[in-house]
C-alpha cells in the first residue's frame, strides 16, 4: 500500500498528507487504482513495458511485473487498508481530527456462487496416473492434502511434521494469530494419511516438497487439464462484476481446494459452526452465507420439508 500511494504522489506531482487529505483525493486515488495497468503496454516481443509518459514513476519505484488490471473488490480492498489507518490515526494514535472517508463511500465487494469440484472429481484426479510427469505428481497431492484439510495455501506452507499430532492437523490460522488465536484441529482421513506418508522421508521437516505459491497455482491448472477436468462454471468478472463461463482447468488454484473441503462438508452437514472448527471460518462468516446458494441437493430437502 505504502509504495502504490508512492507511486500515485509521483504520477499527480503531490504529496498526501493525514491533515490534508480529502474525499475527492481518495476518489482520485480510486481512480489510479483502477487504471493504473494501463500505463503500460505490449511490446513487439509481447512483453509488458511502460509507456514512456510514465516511465518516470517506475524508475523512482521498480515493479518487478506490470500492475495487472484491478477488479472492484481488490480495490474495495485497498481503500479499506487506507481507511483502517486513517481512522486510527483520528481515533487512537490522536494524530488528526481529519476524515476523510467521512464523505467517500467504498463500494461494497461482491463475490460470486462458490464453485468447487465433487468428491468423484477430486477421487478422479487422485487416482490419475501422473507417474510420467513427477514435479505434477508431487503438486497433485499437496492439492489434495490441501482438499482435505481446507486450511488456506499461507497456512498449508507453514506446516511441518510437527502439526501432526495423534492422527490430526493441528495449526493456529495466520488470520487470527493476531487476533484471538484458535487451534484448528482436523482429523486426517484414510486419503490424508496416504499422501503424507509418500512424503515421511523429507530432511527439512516440512510436510511436503513446497514450491512457491505462483507456481502451485500454475502445476494445478496444469493438472487439471491433464486429468481432463474442464467443465465450465460461472464466475464473476472481478473486473466488470459481470457473470462469465469459464472452463474450470483454466481458473483452478490453491483457494479451490479450500472451497471443495467446506462445499462438500457443506452438502453432508449443514452446520456451518460445525464445518468452521474444522476450516477456521469464525462464527457467523458472510462466506457460509454464499455455500448455501450452491446446491441444489439442499433445496430439494427444504422442499420436501413442505410435503
């Protein structure tokens, strides 16, 4: 946040400042949010360069990588960061009477029907012979380790050999580490234990070979097309918040294995309290609130409820 505020005061010749700073440079700075990708442009090699009017932002604060297109949420996101630390600076640090935000309204992030595989899918890609390609073989079965305990990918890549106690998963959720820290234990299934013991011989402790979270996400899109899973589903545009189809191959990441742990546990249990001692979801999430438009298994049952 620090070096993108950096870079709008280098793009407006300005310098923000906590006493100073108004709605309608938030709504300015919103709006470099979501153009900033534009400033740069494909090559004839069909690399992303900076256009030359901008050049100068980018050689003050080098980007490893062009800014890549914004969606609404993820600047709903930025502008919520910005907003916490001005309200702590009028209300707890006493460092200003200003607000802001006070006349600036951050749009609401909306986020599509969840969508994630079937147990038969996850069994199916489990069971695909992936012996030719070894480096997938291994990243296949982090995704389904990752399947079934539906900790998120930060979490997955903390755990060692020490987590598995008696049988189970037990790890405290970064999410709440500063917070109210809870310790998540999760039974580990006939499956679970499978994977973990191809994997009990490793020197550095960890519980699996990790390679970087970029890539993870690259090795299972590459995996699914492989194992030939690619049904499409409809997501929401987080560019235009427009509904599309997309084949599933294309779009799948480390965040779909925890979706397919708490959607299939969903269609079992019902019980999202029960399901959040096992995800780590805190009681009351808005995210339940989204599982339960998902299936239609469910409705059937609350139809026959009236019969």
């Amino acid at each position: 946040m620090i070096r993108t505020l950096k870079r709008y005061e280098l793009y407006k010749n300005t310098s923000l400042d906590i006493n100073t700073i108004t709605s309608a440079d938030i709504a300015d700075f919103e709006s470099f949010l979501k153009n900033e990708h534009t400033f740069f442009t494909l090559n004839k090699e069909g690399k992303y360069v900076c256009k030359p009017k901008y050049s100068y932002i980018y050689q003050v604060l080098p980007k490893k990588s062009a800014p890549k297109e914004r969606g609404r949420n993820t600047i709903g996101t930025e502008l919520n960061k910005l907003k916490a630390v001005l309200r702590w600076a009028a209300n707890i640090g006493e460092y200003t009477t200003n607000n802001p935000f006070a006349k600036f309204k951050i749009q609401q992030e909306i986020y599509g029907t969840p969508y994630y595989i079937t147990i038969d899918e996850r069994n199916e890609i489990y069971k695909f012979d992936l012996s030719h390609k070894k480096s997938l073989e291994v990243q296949r079965d982090i995704f389904i380790f990752q399947c079934l305990i539906g900790c998120r990918v930060s979490d997955l890549y903390k755990l060692t050999k020490d987590n598995v106690i008696v049988g189970a998963i037990e790890y405290i959720p970064r999410k709440t580490k500063e917070g109210r820290p809870i310790t998540i234990r999760v039974p580990l299934n006939t499956i679970a234990l499978e994977v973990l013991s191809r994997y009990s011989d490793s020197e550095d402790g960890r519980l699996f070979p990790f390679i970087s979270e970029q890539k993870y996400n690259i090795a299972i899109k590459k995996i699914f097309t492989e194992v030939g899973i690619t049904r499409y589903v409809t997501v929401l545009s987080p560019s235009t918040g427009e509904t599309e189809q997309l084949p599933i191959n294309e779009i799948a990441s480390s965040h779909l294995a925890r979706r397919t742990f708490v959607g299939n546990l969903y269609k079992q249990v019902k019980d999202p309290n029960l399901i959040g001692a096992l995800s780590g979801h805190k009681e009351g999430s808005k995210a339940f609130a989204r599982y339960r438009e998902i299936d239609e298994d469910i409705k059937r049952d609350l139809v026959k409820l009236l019969e």
